[in-house]
C-alpha cells in the first residue's frame, strides 16, 4: 500500500532471480574428509604391519628362522623362532610329542617323572611339528591352563639330539 491506501504494484523485473537458496551446499570437504581418512586408515595399517616385524628386534629379540627352511634337516644345534627373553622366559627341556591335553596344547614335551611332569605346548610362531620325536629344549611364556599343569606357548626351540 502506498501513502495514500491504495495499492501499490511491485515491479518484479528488478529482483534478483535467485531469491530461494539450496539448502544442500554442494561441497567439496565431504570428498576431501573421506579421502584423508582413507589415507589415514592406510598409512596406520602399514606403520603397524612394520612396527610388528621389528617388535621383537626392539625389544632385544633377535629372529633366528621362525620355521625350518624347505628341505632343511632337523640336527643337533638347530634353532628356530624369536631369541626375546623378556617375552620367552620359561625353559622346559625334553623329548618333543605331538598331541596336547584335554584340548590344551598341540604337542608335550615328556620329561623324566612322569605325566605329571609333561609341559603342554602351543605356538604362534613356530611349527612344531618338525621336532617330533627330537630331544629339545624350549623358551616360552606360561599360560594358565584347565586341564594342562603346564601350558606353554613357545617362542624358541633347540634341538638337543
């Protein structure tokens, strides 16, 4: 309405054109977030993968071999798996044997006195399997276990025959 009461009509032509904004800006950042967090995720798996190789290093432990090599004989004196006595501080020595306890262990180790005696053994780093039957001795870290009066996983194995 004008100064006097009537009407007055709006010239439109002269508004600008966009007079409703998108509420959805189209941005970039969401492309770029996701991209930095991918780059991230990577970068974070790869310095863990190399941090888990050299633990072991760092912490003392020298690698001898983690398993036999191909075609490689079991003989007195051959060592495998991770030299870390801060980690693998129990020894237990004896006459390596497949099969664990009540489902605790993959092979024993039959010692003089007995069933009583035996140590129960596991190992993530090492295949045992090789040593069956060979007078050996081993480094580990004890586990507490249900049935087994010692399970051990085992870290170092020597053969001693």
């Amino acid at each position: 309405m004008d100064q006097n009461g009537d009407m007055a009509q709006v010239n439109l032509t002269n508004q600008p054109e966009n007079l409703v904004k998108p509420l959805v800006k189209k941005s970039k950042f969401k492309f770029g977030l996701i991209v930095g967090i991918l780059i991230m995720a990577v970068a974070g798996i790869f310095t863990g993968y190399l941090l888990a190789g050299q633990a072991s290093i760092s912490s003392g432990g020298k690698i001898t071999s983690r398993n036999l090599e191909e075609g490689q004989a079991v003989t007195k004196g051959t060592i495998v798996g991770i030299n870390d006595e801060k980690t693998f501080s129990d020894v237990a020595d004896g006459q390596l044997v497949a099969g664990g306890i009540d489902g605790e262990g993959s092979h024993h180790l039959e010692r003089s006195g007995g069933e009583s005696q035996n140590v129960y053994l596991t190992s993530s780093i090492i295949d045992l399997d090789p040593f069956v039957g060979h007078s050996v001795k081993v480094w580990g870290e004890t586990f507490s276990a249900q049935k087994a009066a010692w399970l051990m996983d085992v870290g170092l194995l020597e053969v001693l025959d």
